[in-house]
C-alpha cells in the first residue's frame, strides 16, 4: 500500500528503512514523505511508530525471571 503518492512512497519501504535503524524524521527525510503535498505526513508517522515498535526487540523477554 502507498504511504506517500507524491513520491510512490511504499509501506514496505518505510519498514525497510526501519530495518536498517533509520527512525523519526531521518526515516522520513530518507524518504522523501512529505516533501510534496503533505498530506502523507500524519500517516507516514503512524506506519513509522508502529513498524519502529514490531522491529524493536521485547525486553520483558531479555529480563532474568524472579523464580
């Protein structure tokens, strides 16, 4: 699904993007969400967050359990 039409921005080049540790505005920058009409911005943010927190490990997971 397109995230940014202005610039045939892809979902799974946003998490892509993430993959290689890229985050926040340097993501989108990277990109190029944005730098048409703007109106991609709010959702690019949102597929960002959420593709940033599905990459990010679980840390509760890495905790030593108290048994």
């Amino acid at each position: 699904m397109y995230v940014c039409i202005c610039n045939n921005i892809t979902e799974d080049q946003v998490k892509n993007v993430v993959a290689k540790g890229l985050t926040g505005k340097d993501a989108l920058s990277h990109l190029g969400v944005g730098s048409g009409c703007g109106i991609c911005v709010m959702d690019a943010i949102d597929r960002l967050s959420h593709d940033q927190n599905a990459a990010a490990p679980n840390l509760t997971q890495a905790l030593p359990s108290n048994k």
